[in-house]
C-alpha cells in the first residue's frame, strides 16, 4: 500500500524518507515485505506523509457479546432462568466458555438434565437485531457445547438449542418484521419449550425453540409467548431502557 501511494503521489523512496524523517532503507524494506525495524510511529509518519491514516483494528465480534453479559439487565435475565431451569431438575451454568474459530466464546446459559441427559444451550438477548447472527451463534455454541459439557462433568445425549428475549415491545418489533426468518429459525414457542423444561421424557422439540421472558414475574408460567404467536397480552416493557430503570428500583 506504502508502494502504491508513492507511486501514484510520484515520488522516490528517498523523497518519502525525507519527508517522513525515516530512512530510505526502511522505505524500501517495508516496500518489499521484510523486516523493517519500523515502529508504529514511523508507519504512522509515512502514512500521514501520503496523505492518508494508518490503523490497527481488533475484530473480535464475540467480544461484544461478552460485555453485554455484565449488564444489569442481561444479568438479570440470565439469573432469572437459570433459577427456572434448576427447580425443574437441570444442572445449569452461566457463561460456559468455548472455544472454535474466531476465538473464545461465552455461551450465556448451558444446561444438562441428568435424568435423560438433555442438554439445553440458551442465548439470552435483551434486543435483537440480526437473526442470522444469532443462527449462527447457537449453531456455533450447540457445535461447543459437548466438549463444554463434558468439561463439567456432564454426559450428554442430545442438544438443543433455545433463543430466549426480553420481553419487550422493541423486541415484538423486531420479531414481526422478521417473521418469516424466524419462523424458520425457530420453529419451537414458549409451550413447547416450558414443556421440555418441565420433562424431556415427556416432551421433545424439533428445533430450536424462542420465548421471552419477564426477569421480575413470580408467574408460574415464566416462559412467555412472542409476536410470532400474535398473543393478545402486550409485552412487560416498552424497550430495554424501561426495563433497566423497573430493575434499578
């Protein structure tokens, strides 16, 4: 790129050296991909000197999902079902580390039914806003989640997968205006699901499963529909900020 711009600008390695107050051997070396002894300074210099900006960029997208797991109403959230899950029989972790591709990964609930050795992976999402993501994310914690499992010394037989939200107007929003992709993704609802909750012997899903939740409600019936079942109750809260501010007090 240093190569090209130079070019393009007209000038010499010795004149970029000049102006950017760096030797024209290191010009050169940089040019040709070898060992420059160049610090970030020096780069920074050559490039401001072209007229243009030198950055160094993290991509780490599972980073983010990893700090929304510290917020009050993601926590409350997670600690909400993982409370569910353990009254009904399962041996439920929160943010079980995994490992594949693109790094660490946090899957945000992880839980085994030692009776028929179910084993649930949960992502908890206080708003959505990309589906495919999420698809890709549970396909990727359900891949992890045997060698995670067996790490905590659970054996599992079978796993599924569940989307599970905040129950919010936001999120109705955005199931709505999904419909048809997540209808596909998730083809299970909340009845389905609470029943595999209560009994996998009893009850089996075909596919990932989507409910929402309300962290405060002492319902009985803690798993909620969504927008995809068109219920005719409105959702616990207008958006995200409305429930932080209900959990705060």
């Amino acid at each position: 790129m240093i190569r090209g711009a130079r070019l393009t600008i007209g000038w010499s390695q010795v004149e970029l050296g000049y102006r950017a107050h760096v030797p024209q051997s290191l010009i050169s070396r940089l040019e040709r991909g070898v060992h420059s002894g160049a610090d970030f300074h020096d780069v920074q210099r050559i490039a401001k000197v072209l007229g243009g900006r030198f950055h160094v960029r993290l991509e780490a997208p599972f980073l983010a999902d990893r700090g929304r797991q510290r917020d009050r109403v993601h926590a409350a959230c997670i600690g909400y079902v993982l409370r569910h899950l353990r009254a009904d029989g399962w041996r439920a972790e929160s943010e079980v580390e995994i490992d594949g591709g693109f790094g660490p990964g946090w899957i945000d609930i992880l839980a085994w039914h030692p009776l028929t050795g179910a084993l649930l992976v949960i992502e908890i999402k206080t708003e959505i806003h990309d589906f495919g993501r999420v698809q890709r994310t549970l396909a990727w914690y359900e891949r992890g989640a045997w060698v995670a499992a067996r790490r905590l010394g659970w054996s599992p037989r079978r796993v599924q997968g569940a989307l599970i939200m905040l129950d919010t107007a936001v999120v109705a929003s955005a199931l709505r205006a999904s419909r048809a992709l997540a209808n596909a993704a998730f083809p299970e609802r909340a009845t389905s699901l609470a029943a595999f909750v209560a009994d996998p012997r009893l009850a089996s899903l075909r596919g990932r499963a989507v409910a929402t939740v309300d962290p405060v409600s002492r319902r009985s019936a803690w798993l909620r529909s969504t927008a995809l079942d068109r219920r005719p109750t409105p959702p616990a809260y207008a958006d995200y900020a409305e429930a932080a501010r209900r959990l705060a007090r």
